[in-house]
C-alpha cells in the first residue's frame, strides 16, 4: 500500500502475473523477467495458456527461482499475499 499515490504507483509491485502469448512469450519470459526482478517485484507468476500451466518464480538475489509448478489442475499459493491460492481448473476452464 505505501506505493500507491493518488496519481500513480510509485515502485515496484509485490506481484506480478504474465499470461504469455505466443508472440511475445520469449520477451515476457527473458527480457521483461529481468526488468522485473531489478526493480524489486517479489514474486512473478507465468500463465501459460498453451500449456495450461501456471508457474510461480520467487524473488533470489536479484533473479527469480522456480518454486511452484501446475499443469490443468493443482493449486497455486502465493508467497507474499497472504490467502492468495488459485486452482489451475479454474483458470484453464475459463479460457
């Protein structure tokens, strides 16, 4: 909450989710990761619609670490929002 003015986000967010598309999926995975991890997001989850997967990278040192994988069904848990849990299902049947 201190990150939000009236105006503007002003820093990083503690969360961000990418849903990949297959023409900017390598962007989003390799370039926009590392822009991401400098500037301080904690946590980055990559949807990946193709794949009905859905991954969870934590911030380490300045890059991100895989530490959750699901493929169609499982649940997701959010290491920094607290009560944040998702059912792959229930994305993947959206679509």
């Amino acid at each position: 909450m201190p990150i939000i003015e009236p105006a503007r986000i002003n820093g990083a967010p503690d969360l961000v989710v990418e849903i990949l598309s297959p023409s900017t999926g390598y962007y989003d995975l390799k370039k926009k990761a590392r822009i991401y991890a400098r500037h301080g997001v904690r946590e980055y989850w990559i949807v990946d619609p193709e794949d009905k997967s859905i991954e969870v990278h934590v911030s380490q040192k300045g890059n991100f670490g895989l530490n959750q994988r699901v493929e169609e069904k499982g649940e997701i848990k959010s290491l920094v929002l607290d009560g944040l849990e998702i059912e792959a299902k229930e994305v993947f049947t959206q679509i």
